[in-house]
C-alpha cells in the first residue's frame, strides 16, 4: 500500500480491509475484488472474474492446532471459536474490518486448505517457480 501511495508501483492485490480507508477517502481507486462474490461493503465493485478471469484470489484467516489434538479438544474450540464469532459485537466490529464470517466443520477447512494447495501448487508449477 506504502508503494502504491507512493506511485512505486501501478497496482496492488491486497486484503479489502487493508484498502477499505484508502478506498472511502479516495486515495486509491478499487478496480475489482479478487474473491468469488461481490462484498456487501462495497456491493458495486465487480469480482475479478465478472471481469472475464477465472481468479480466486480472496485471503482468508483460520486456526490450526496440531495433528495430535485430541478430537474432543478441537471440538470444544471450534464451539467455543464459533460461538464467539457469532456474538452480535464481534460480528459487527469484524464486518467493519471488511472480514465476512463463513463458518465450516474443521473437516471442512482441512478440504479447504487442501483446495488451496493444489490449486497455488499448479500456479507455481506453471510459472516455473522455485524455492531457495
């Protein structure tokens, strides 16, 4: 965002809520949103692939815990974690920061990360690229 600002670089993928203040005062123009949907902040905005892409390029936040965890204990985070994210404060304050709650299963997640990485592995994989 500093380079953007700055007139470094020409254009930027980056978090809804890290923009939405540069955004609502008009020092950087929101050309479209990476994820799938449209946000309700900004319900004028297209997607990315309204835009004639197949990209899904939305970030998203979870919690891991190790393998070994017992199921009883992952049960009772993921209650305790879904029923503190419900709260009408917390639902409230985290849409102000442009999150969108979309609650799954820790079976669903695990899908989901596993998505994820086959999806970014054919990215890298197609662009040749390589760790150190």
């Amino acid at each position: 965002m500093t380079g953007l600002m700055a007139g470094e670089v020409n254009a930027l993928f980056v978090a809804l809520g890290s923009a939405l203040p540069y955004i609502k005062t008009e020092k950087v123009r929101a050309l479209a949103l990476g994820g799938e949907k449209r946000s309700p902040l900004m319900p004028n905005l297209p997607t990315i692939t309204e835009s004639g892409y197949r990209v899904n390029a939305s970030s998203w936040y979870g919690v891991l815990v190790p393998r070994a965890t017992p199921g009883a204990v992952v049960k009772r985070l993921h209650a305790t974690l879904t029923q503190t994210l419900e709260a009408p404060q917390m639902k409230t304050r985290l849409a102000d920061m442009a999150f969108e709650l979309i609650a799954s299963t820790p079976d669903e997640f695990g899908k989901q990360i596993r998505e994820e990485i086959a999806t970014w592995r054919k990215v890298i994989v197609a662009a040749g690229l390589r760790g150190k």
